[in-house]
C-alpha cells in the first residue's frame, strides 16, 4: 500500500472532532494501518492551529498530542529525531516548538548556531540572539 502525505487540516479535524464528517474522514485515512507521511511545517502549523483560537490548547496539551502522535507506527516524520529533540527542547526550553524545530534540523545539517531576533531564545542552547542596535 502506498505511503500518503497528510495536511494539517486532517490532523486538526482528527485531533479536534470539531467536525463530525470531516473528523469521519480523517479516522478512515489515519486509522486505515496505511503509513501516512507528515511534513516538519505540517508540524509546526499544528502546534501554531492548536494554541490559537478557537482550540487555545495549552503547551502540555499540545506535548501531550505531539508526543501520542510520535508512537504511532503508522504515522511517518521527515524528520522522527528532529521532532523528538524539538519535543525535548520545548518542554524545557522557553522557545516554541517549531524554533526549536527549526534548530535541531539546522544543526543536522551542519549550522553552528541560529541566529535570531526572538529575546525568548536568548541563553537558549544553539541560538544567538542578535541585539539591536540603539536608535540614534
């Protein structure tokens, strides 16, 4: 059986059961025992879908979700040990999930560090915070 990609509409829909026939449709392609393929930036657009309105899931609800989804042996990652160590981070870390993200594929592929305007990330291990210069 061939691998299919999902969108993150149908994770939202399966994750939320915000609408029923949609939500029907997502069970029978996720629970179908067919692999089925989720991109990092699927990911990242499901943490940011899941914090905002009108879901507003809190940081450990979403951890929780992400990390479920991480066991299921139909459920295939670009990247499993990026999204495992981003996973890590965000729980420890005071960055987002997909800052984290961002960093531990970038430091896959051979980036010493990230640099970055975002203060939370300031002291965050592999990120460097650009300070601005004063306005004169």
């Amino acid at each position: 059986m061939p691998m299919i990609g999902l969108d993150t509409n149908v994770l939202v829909r399966y994750i939320t059961r915000d609408n029923e026939q949609q939500w029907q449709k997502a069970v029978e392609i996720i629970e179908s025992g067919q692999q089925c393929f989720i991109a990092n930036i699927v990911l990242c657009e499901l943490v940011w879908v899941l914090r905002g309105k009108p879901y507003q899931f809190s940081k450990d609800e979403i951890l929780k979700t992400l990390e479920v989804m991480m066991q299921s042996a139909d459920l295939k990652y670009e990247n499993r040990t990026a999204v495992y160590q981003a996973l890590q981070h965000t729980k420890q870390g005071r960055g987002d999930f997909s800052d984290y993200l961002i960093g531990t594929v970038a430091r896959q592929l051979g980036c010493q560090e990230i640099v970055t305007f975002d203060k939370k990330l300031n002291g965050e291990s592999g990120f460097q915070l650009l300070l601005q210069s004063p306005s004169i």
